[in-house]
C-alpha cells in the first residue's frame, strides 16, 4: 500500500501539528493565508486554512486546537 502524502504539507512547519488535529479522515489542505489581523481587526496571528471540506479559520494553538 503506498503512502499517504502529509495533508498538511502546503502549511509552515509551525501550523501543521495543530491543523492536522483540527482535521478529518482523508481531509486536504488545498490553500491557506496568515492574515495578521483578528475577526476584532486586532494586530494577531491568525490563520485560514481552506480544505476540501471546509475552511478553517482562527488562531491554533501549538497543543492542537483553535482559540
């Protein structure tokens, strides 16, 4: 059986442990952006991560998860 490409490939290093928890069975990364401003249009790190399920939007944290 070959092996799957990481789905999380196409993102920094640093997003890709908490958007792959944040991810479903067989779910793809197809496009994301770092905008620097918060839903409040505050300075943040946030990211917008779109799948080919969904689009997943927020600031991750390094545990896994979204704030």
């Amino acid at each position: 059986m070959a092996e799957q490409p990481d789905p999380c490939r196409l993102l920094p290093e640093a997003w890709r442990t908490p958007v792959r928890a944040e991810l479903g069975f067989g779910q793809n990364v197809l496009a994301w952006f770092e905008p620097d401003l918060d839903s409040r249009l505050r300075f943040a790190r946030e990211l917008v991560v779109v799948t080919d399920r969904r689009v997943l939007t927020g600031s991750f944290s390094a545990e896994g998860g979204r704030s």
